[in-house]
C-alpha cells in the first residue's frame, strides 16, 4: 500500500507521516467534532482528506515526548494499547495487529509509530486510499503544541466551538460508552465548565508557536454545512473536486458510541443550536454563566444573566460544588472497582520491594 507523497516510504523514518499535510482536530468533548467529521468525509472524501477517529494512543506518545517513545519496551507498549479501548471500538483494529506492527518500530520515534498506526487503519478502513490530508481527530492535541510543532512544522489546527452552555447540557445528559451509569460531565456543572473553559484556553496554544489555526463555530456547521466544510477545504489546501466514494465511506463510528451520536450521520438540525435553552434547569445555567460568563461573552454568546435574591444565588453555587464533591467520588469508586484488585496487588508488591531494599540497606551484625 501506498499513500499520497510517499506517506509511509519516504527516504527518512521521520518523514513517514506527511510533516507538511498534517492537521488535527481540537474540540472540548460534545462540541459538534464528530458532526464536523462526518460531514467533511461525506462532502470531502478519503481521497483528499482522511479523518481519523479519536483513540488515545496519540495522546500517550506525545506525553511522554519522543525520545521515550523511541525507548518504549514491548510491555510499556502492550499496556498502552491495552489502555486504550478507542483503538478496537473506533479505529477497527485489534490490540495484537496493532502491537505487532508497532514493535517493529523499536528505536524509531511518535512519527513512526503513528505512521504504523496510520497504515492499519487505511488497510482496514479504506484500502488503497491515498490521502493529501490526515486529519486526526484529537480534542486534546493543542495541550501537547510544542512538541507538535517540532516534529511537524507545518501541521495545522482545526478548532470547533460550541456555546459553553450546550456543551455542559449535553455533557450531563450523556451517558459514557464506557462507563454505564455515569454521564461524560462527572456528574457535575462545574466539572463540565471547567472542561469547556480549559478546552478553550489550549485552543490557543497553535497560534502561540506560529502554527496555523481554524476556529469553525458549531452553530455555522449545523446551519450552514456545506459552507463550513469549503471553508475548511480551502484552510487545507485542499484541490477543488468532487469527493470520490459518496456515500459507501462514512466516517466511522463505533458501536459503542453510537448512543452518544446517534444524529451524527443525519442532516445537522437547527434545533439542536438552542436546544439547551429549555432543557438545562435555571440553576445549572445560572452557574455555567458565573462560571464561564467571560469566555462565553469573548465568543459573542448572549449572556443575559438570571435575577435571582443573594439567597438563592449563595444556594445554587453551593449545590454545584455539592455536586461536584458527590460526582467527583461517584466517578473515582467507579474505577477504583475494576482496577481495585490490581492497585493491590502493584502497592503489596511495591511494600514488599521496599522491605527488602531496607533489609539490603542494614548493616551487617558485628
């Protein structure tokens, strides 16, 4: 298989991902990214433009930066695709294909590996697909900016924002793919502004290291699709053509979350825009504005404010860091089940090492 300009064959293992044809896609979560993905797919195509589903692989490598992922054993990296239940549900790949391509990548650094990655997924997804742009979709890319910009110069960003207040009414009342029971906002106001807000303080970080960027409002998208995906053709570099596969490609969804975009592959609705406004309850509005109330206004969202008595306003902020407190130990019991066998068994193993380092450490008896 080969992909456009030497993708995967080029005369240097640092330049087997396209250095000057890459772009990511950041987003705070419930922002519209994988509408956005969907349309762009379905009116671009995979032979221009190939978005690849959220996993969080990606994420791991450029955290620990690339001269550890060079050093990265086969059981530091089994554990990582072990971590990572993005790569079966949304990539279509099992753990032990994608494993054994990456430990031949042993010495090689994060452009590698992905490039690995990459070429498992056009195998399986779009075979003989031959791409301009890969678009990786990756909320959290712009926090990891620098090193980005170091390995690939030319990358560039793609910003989708939605007002603040839809995004944490939706975050409430979505449940998690994988977490049964807990929805994606830790079942928390607060936590769901601190989540909006965060996203849009690392959306700035590619301008901050010269690096170009695209901000593309949810609202434009859902009324205005066509327009919003030139827009984003033209920001790629994109040639003026017809997508290719029409309707046999759609970008991928998993099953497993496929309650969570359940609208993705209909036509966006406008209702969805306001949709907010009657379904979030006055308190948690109340909250999200005194939260968020700057970052909204800077966006240009309408913030008209809720009059409400100095009693009630001391009780709705109090009930939110209630809720906060209470969500934040729902959802830390929740893993701490599954994984609570294994935590054990790591801190007895770690005491008994400890013991028999101090053991060592003793003097011998006189």
């Amino acid at each position: 298989m080969r992909l456009n300009r030497g993708l995967l064959a080029n005369r240097s293992a640092e330049q087997r991902l396209p250095t000057a044809r890459s772009a990511f896609l950041i987003y705070a979560n419930r922002s519209g990214s994988t509408l956005l993905a969907a349309q762009l797919t379905e009116r671009i195509g995979p032979e221009q433009l190939l978005v690849i589903p959220e996993f969080r692989l990606v994420e791991y490598l450029f955290h620990i930066g690339d001269d550890r992922a060079r050093r990265l054993g086969p059981s530091a990296m089994r554990a990582m695709i072990d971590d990572d239940r993005q790569i079966a549900a949304n990539l279509g790949l099992s753990g032990e294909e994608l494993l054994t391509r990456l430990q031949a990548t042993k010495g090689e650094g994060i452009l590698v590996k992905l490039a690995r990655v990459l070429e498992a997924y056009v195998a399986a997804n779009v075979p003989g697909a031959e791409p301009e742009v890969i678009l990786w979709k990756w909320g959290n890319a712009a926090t990891y900016v620098d090193e980005i910009a170091r390995l690939i110069p030319r990358a560039k960003f793609v910003h989708i924002v939605r007002d603040g207040r839809g995004v944490v009414n939706s975050l409430l009342t979505s449940e998690s793919p994988y977490f049964p029971g807990e929805d994606l906002a830790r079942g928390s106001t607060l936590h769901g502004v601190e989540h909006w807000k965060s996203s849009l303080r690392r959306s700035t970080g590619p301008r901050r290291v010269g690096l170009d960027l695209l901000d593309v409002r949810y609202s434009d998208l859902v009324r205005m699709p066509e327009d919003v995906c030139r827009t984003v053709k033209d920001f790629l570099d994109l040639r003026d053509e017809p997508a290719g596969r029409g309707d046999d490609h759609k970008f991928r969804v998993s099953p497993a979350e496929e309650g969570i975009h359940r609208l993705v592959q209909d036509s966006p609705k406008a209702e969805r825009i306001e949709g907010w406004q009657t379904e979030l309850a006055d308190w948690r509005r109340y909250v999200i504005e005194h939260a968020a109330g700057n970052e909204l206004k800077d966006w240009g969202y309408d913030v008209k404010g809720t009059e409400v008595s100095s009693v009630k306003r001391a009780a709705w902020l109090g009930r939110a860091q209630i809720e906060r407190l209470s969500g934040f130990v729902k959802w830390s019991l929740r893993r701490l089940r599954p994984y609570g066998a294994r935590l054990t068994v790591r801190l007895l193993r770690l005491r008994m090492k400890a013991w028999v380092a101090a053991r060592r450490a003793r003097p011998p008896h006189s």
